[in-house]
C-alpha cells in the first residue's frame, strides 16, 4: 500500500529580499520542492510530478508574498 505524502515543513527564504523571495516546502517523502515567482504567477521546482500536486496549494498561498515589495514596471 502506498504512503500519503503529506507537507512536513514551508519555509519562507529570504524573507527580507523581496526580489530573491522563495518558498522551499519539505514533504513526508524526503523531497523538496522550492516556489519561486514567475511573473504574475509562481513556478514550483525541484520535485517530482506528484510532488508538484501536493505543494500547489502552497504556492497559491504563498503568491502574494512572492511579488509584495516589488516595483511595478
């Protein structure tokens, strides 16, 4: 029977810098998948497919923090 992966930890990186801010979510599994901003949006890495599926509520979470601070061009 397989294990339900669940989120273990999220931690805020470079909470001070908002033009280098990331989210690294740590799973269950062991893996790690990093968020990042991408444009108006957010762009997760570092992880698998399924992964990605678990840490997508994260990222909507999260996406507001990403781009706060950041001078519109």
């Amino acid at each position: 029977m397989k294990r339900e992966i669940k989120i273990s930890r999220v931690e805020l990186l470079y909470y001070s810098q908002p033009e280098r801010r990331k989210v690294k979510v740590r799973l269950s599994n062991g893996h790690v998948g990093y968020i990042s901003r991408c444009w108006e949006s957010w762009e997760i890495y570092g992880c698998t497919v399924e992964d990605k599926r678990i840490i997508l509520p994260i990222a909507e979470q999260y996406n507001g923090w990403l781009h706060e601070g950041l001078k519109e061009y």
